[in-house]
C-alpha cells in the first residue's frame, strides 16, 4: 500500500534500550493513572482509595521508595517518498 502511494521502504531502524531507569513512587503512581485501563476516571470516587493503596504497596515493596526498570528497545519502520534520502 505504502509502495503504491509512493513511499520507498521501510527502513528499518532499531534505537537500542538497556538503559536503567530510576523511578519514585509519585512516578510509578502517575504511570499507573496514564495507563487507558487505570486512568484515574475509571474509580468512579473511589480513586484516592486506590490510590492510597497503591502507594502502600510501593512502600511495602521498596522502603526508599525508589525503583528500577530497564527500558526495551524501539524498533521503527520509516517510509520515505524520497527513496535517495536513504
């Protein structure tokens, strides 16, 4: 389809992960409530409820309050209409 409209590709490019991310509570807080299945109008009134629970969690898990995770790598397939830019 990208072909017949004039796109040459892809070009696939691969932008490597492994770097070691260091996160707070507030911040694995604020990732849970970005995500579409725990956005914070879903609760419905109960989300400080689970919000504080969430934090008792974390604090459970880690008594600093810091965590760790390693970010994966991103692939990425780029269509260009000008193939010579390759």
């Amino acid at each position: 389809m990208f072909a017949r409209a004039g796109f040459a590709g892809p070009r696939r490019l691969v932008v490597p992960g492994g770097r070691t991310l260091e996160r707070t509570v507030d911040d694995v807080v604020a990732w849970v409530f970005s995500m579409s299945f725990s956005a914070p109008h879903l609760f419905e009134g109960r989300r400080d409820d689970f919000e504080e629970d969430l934090r008792g969690l974390l604090r459970e898990a880690s008594e600093p309050g810091l965590f760790s995770e390693r970010g994966p790598s991103t692939e990425v397939f780029v269509w260009r209409t000008d193939a010579s830019l390759y």
